[in-house]
C-alpha cells in the first residue's frame, strides 16, 4: 500500500494484514492482552494510508474482542 504525508506520497509502502473494499484495515493480533500501542499502530496506518475505518481483532483471548478504529483526519471526512 502507499503511505501518504501531508498528502504527499512516500517511497515507503506498507503491508497490512488485510485490507477490505480497498478502505479498511484489518489488523490481526494473538496476545492476551491488546496493549495500547496496538491501537496507536493502526491510527498511524490509517492517516498514513488515507483510509477511514480500521478493525484491530484479537484472537489471542478465549472469546474474539476486536476495536473499530475510525481515522477523524481523513481527507474525505475534512471535505
């Protein structure tokens, strides 16, 4: 994926875990605990990709959790 700043493209890429309907994000863990850093990750990933929704799932607990993470400085949310 291309990674953007301040809206110019970057010469880096980036390669999400998966990514739906070319605007979301998914990122899979397995840990016990999801510590807030994993959070922090995906709302980088989403300002640096432009995308709106993010989904950070955990498998790593007896019950699936997961976290929407929406990315208020999207350029199609600032219009």
């Amino acid at each position: 994926m291309e990674l953007y700043y301040n809206n110019q493209k970057l010469k880096k890429h980036y390669r999400a875990d998966f990514v739906c309907y070319d605007t979301i994000i998914l990122e899979i863990k397995g840990v016990s605990q999801i510590p807030i850093a994993f959070y922090a990750q995906l709302k980088n990933y989403l300002r640096c990709t432009n995308m709106e929704l993010g989904m950070l799932i955990n498998f790593g607990t007896p019950s699936l959790t997961y976290k929407r993470i929406i990315n208020l400085n999207n350029s199609k949310n600032s219009d």
